[in-house]
C-alpha cells in the first residue's frame, strides 16, 4: 500500500512539473516569436509617388481590440499598398504603442477597433485624409 501512496506522489509530483515545463517553454515562445507577440501597434514608414507628386508616409497604426492575426495581416497588407502607387513596401515596425506628437488620428479604422496615427503628412492633404477616415466609419481628431 505504501508503495502504491508512494507512486501516486510521484506521478502527481511529475505531472505539475511537465505543467510547468510547458507553460515555460510556452511563454518563452510568445516572445521570441513575431507570430505571437502580443504588439500593439505598427510604424509604418517610406515614399510613394502619385500623379507626379512624392510622399513621404510615416504612419502608426494601433491595435485597441481587434485579434492579433487580424491586427498583422491589416499591418502587412497596409505596408504592401505603396506597390499600387509604384513604390516599394513600407517598412514596418511593431511596438508597444505609436508614437506620440502625431499631426491627427482616425478612431475606428476601417470600422475596426483601431486607431491609425499620422505624422509626416502634408499639411494640405490632412482634410483628404480627414474625409477618408470618416467615409470608412472612423472618428477624426486632429492634433
């Protein structure tokens, strides 16, 4: 009987101790893995040329409740949408949060649970992207 006590303890005592070599193994994973991470916001920076015209876009976009794979995939297509104008990606970076001191922002992007940040905009395109902020159901707050 004090043999079948004894193995009980110890299969007990090992199962908590794969627990935790997996929750371990697990949480180290989620930060070492870009898939996982928990970023909530992308810069997103570079040029594009439209109509003769060269702008340069420094754009954060940030995350306040939608999933993580919708978050990145939004990220990763909006870096790619400089090809449509005969520019090159975007390039991307993922953080904590955007940066502050930004020219306005759009509440609700794309009627997501996101806010997307602009800061190197021409101060005569703003109003352009004042109104496509709120035809895509978003709230604009210049600052």
């Amino acid at each position: 009987m004090f043999n079948t006590f004894r193995t009980h303890i110890v299969e007990h005592s090992m199962n908590k101790i794969r627990i935790v070599i997996f929750a371990s193994a697990g949480l180290l994973f989620s930060f070492t893995c870009p898939a996982f991470s928990q970023d909530k916001a992308c810069l997103m920076e570079g040029t594009f040329s439209f109509g003769g015209q060269t702008t340069e876009i420094k754009d954060c976009l940030q995350n306040n409740g939608v999933s993580q794979d919708v978050f990145t995939k939004t990220c990763e297509s909006l870096t790619q949408s400089a090809l449509a104008f005969g520019g090159s990606p975007a390039k991307i970076t993922y953080m904590t949060a955007c940066p502050s001191q930004s020219q306005g922002s759009c509440k609700g992007f794309f009627g997501q649970s996101m806010t997307s940040y602009y800061y190197k905009r021409d101060i005569n395109t703003l109003p352009d992207v004042k109104s496509s902020c709120e035809a895509q159901g978003g709230t604009w707050k210049k600052t």
